[in-house]
C-alpha cells in the first residue's frame, strides 16, 4: 500500500507540473484587481439522491485597483438563482458557465468593501483526473483540485470565488444536512440549529486566511474522535471524522500523531491554526491538504501505520502549503 502511494503521489505531481505550464495568469483580471476578504457559504446538501446543492454565497470583497467599475469571479458550471450588490438585486453582470462578471452601476474606491451574494444551484463537477466535487447516496465531500482542469485550484466547483492561490481569505459555513448526517468543514464549529423538517444546519468558522482550493465541506455518518494536543504556546483541539463503523482503524492509525506534531513545532515552529483534524472520504487513493480538515481515504486510516508517510506529508502541509502557499502552480516545490 504505501509503495502504491508513493507511485500514485509521483504520478499526480507529474500531472500536476504538467499542467501547471499551461495555466493562465487569472491573477491579472481578477486576482489583480480584487481582494476577497471573507466568504459566508451558506448550502443545503440534503439532496444527496439527486446530487445537487442549494444556497447562496456572500463574498465580503475590496477592489485593488484606483478605477473599479468592473470584476470578475469563477463559478462551475452552475444555475444562478440571482445576485445582490450591497443588498440590492443586481441584474448587471454575464455568466458563461465558468466566469461571472460583474458591471458595478457606479466606480468603487481602491479599498472600498462591496457585498456580493450570489444565489444559485446545481450538480457540482467533479474533474476528469482527480478532484473536484463528489456526491452518492451516503456523502457529499469536495477535493480541492482539479488535477486535469485550468486552472487547478477548484474551490469554484462549489462556491462563487476568487479562484487563485494567492488570494486569501477567511470563511463562515453554514451547511444544511439531514439530521442522520454530519457535516465538517475546515476552522472550527461554533453551532448548530434543528429544523422542523429533520434537518439542520451547523456553523463552521475559520480565523485563518487561505486560498479557495483549501477550503472544504464533508458530510456522511460520521463518528467525531475528540482530543488535545498540548502544544508549544497552546493547548491544540483534535477533532477528525470517521465512519462509524470503522472509527477504531482511525484512532489507531493515528497513533502516532502528538508525536508527529511535537516533531513538526520542533522543527518549522508553532501550529498556527484552529484545529487538527482529518476525515474520511471514499475515493481510492490519494489525499488532500484542506486547511484543518485533511482528506484521507479509508485505506489510509484502517488502523494500520502502512500509509503513515502519506498521513504526515499531509500534515506538514499545515506548515507548506495552506500557511505558506505557492503563487503559482508552477511553484508546487514548497507543498
């Protein structure tokens, strides 16, 4: 297993740089011009039978630039419901099925804070290779890339965004399941609310800034293995998700774990983000760094230490990759 994880990780970073050399400066007409300071997701995924989501985005952004009149952000291939300008329906903008852009009635300042909120629905993609967005009968979770699509970060599978590595933000989730499932997403949980129809929606928050390829949803029936890390500067919540049928293989494949992260605060310095945390997702092979919550499949956590390696590179990611993060895919090195 770990041989065949090591390939698997070879192979994805060929592609990886592969298609790097391909990717366009998205940067230069967006990522240039505007800055997203904060993300509101707010989704119902209860449909999981039909495979589709519901909700709404609120993006909390500034314009980077003197002359603002216009800008442009990613979403996949969804049906937009409708669109908000600083509370006020806002029927100016295109959208090509990858691109929405925004025509702004009147100039905005360099600095100046606009609310968009973007309405909309669909089936969420998943990419050809590897990554995207997944949804069965039983789970909805998304991987951060798209291994074969341009650009590779893929947060815009499932919300609005400033689709880029470089820029930064904080969120709030807000995800409506049924009241047999749970849902987590990168930060912490502050709350959740029932529903009168057997469902709920729980609050997750981030206080760390990171690009949109890191952040992420998981919902399935899972069991929540709580613990502490006793950190250098701070006592550090453990908090990963596991299928309840199989949450001991979790706890004893991450044994190991405190002591891998007392090595890592050792060497690169202290843990500077809310939580620690992995779950489980049903894909075959591979893993993701999202911010908090690193996707693991159920080979990885069975309770042996076969696919250690792979557990603590995505770990280390903490450190290179979701703190410090590539401008560029052409600068994968520092993951």
């Amino acid at each position: 297993m770990k041989k065949a994880t090591y390939l698997l990780s070879i192979i994805l970073l060929n592609i990886f740089f592969i298609s790097a050399q391909t990717q366009p400066d998205y940067a230069k007409w967006h990522g240039d011009s505007v800055d997203v300071i904060h993300y509101n997701i707010h989704l119902d995924i209860t449909k999981l039978s039909s495979r589709t989501i519901s909700g709404y985005t609120e993006l909390t952004l500034t314009p980077k630039v003197e002359s603002f009149d216009e800008f442009a952000i990613d979403l996949l291939k969804m049906n937009i419901d409708s669109i908000y300008l600083d509370g006020q329906k806002h029927s100016g903008f295109s959208y090509n099925d990858t691109i929405i852009h925004i025509n702004l009635s009147e100039q905005k300042l360099k600095g100046e804070e606009i609310k968009l909120q973007v309405f909309y629905n669909g089936s969420p993609k998943s990419d050809p290779q590897w990554g995207g967005f997944y949804m069965s009968n039983n789970y909805a979770y998304n991987i951060g890339v798209g291994m074969g699509s341009d650009p590779v970060c893929f947060g815009r599978t499932w919300f609005p965004c400033v689709d880029d590595f470089i820029d930064r933000a904080l969120y709030d989730y807000y995800i409506t399941i049924t009241d047999n499932m749970e849902v987590v997403c990168g930060g912490v949980k502050v709350d959740e609310i029932d529903h009168a129809d057997n469902t709920k929606t729980a609050h997750w928050k981030s206080n760390q800034r990171y690009p949109t390829y890191l952040a992420s949803v998981a919902v399935g029936d899972y069991a929540v293995i709580n613990d502490v890390y006793e950190g250098v500067e701070r006592d550090i919540p453990i908090q990963n998700f596991a299928y309840h049928d199989d949450s001991s293989g979790t706890v004893s494949s991450l044994r190991d774990l405190k002591q891998v992260m007392a090595i890592y605060e050792e060497l690169f310095g202290p843990y500077r983000m809310d939580r620690i945390g992995y779950v489980t997702v049903p894909f075959g092979a591979g893993a993701m760094e999202h911010a908090m919550n690193i996707a693991m499949s159920p080979d990885a956590l069975d309770g042996s230490l076969d696919s250690e390696t792979t557990i603590y590179h995505e770990l280390s990611h903490m450190w290179f990759g979701d703190w410090v993060t590539c401008k560029t895919a052409n600068e994968m090195w520092i993951n």
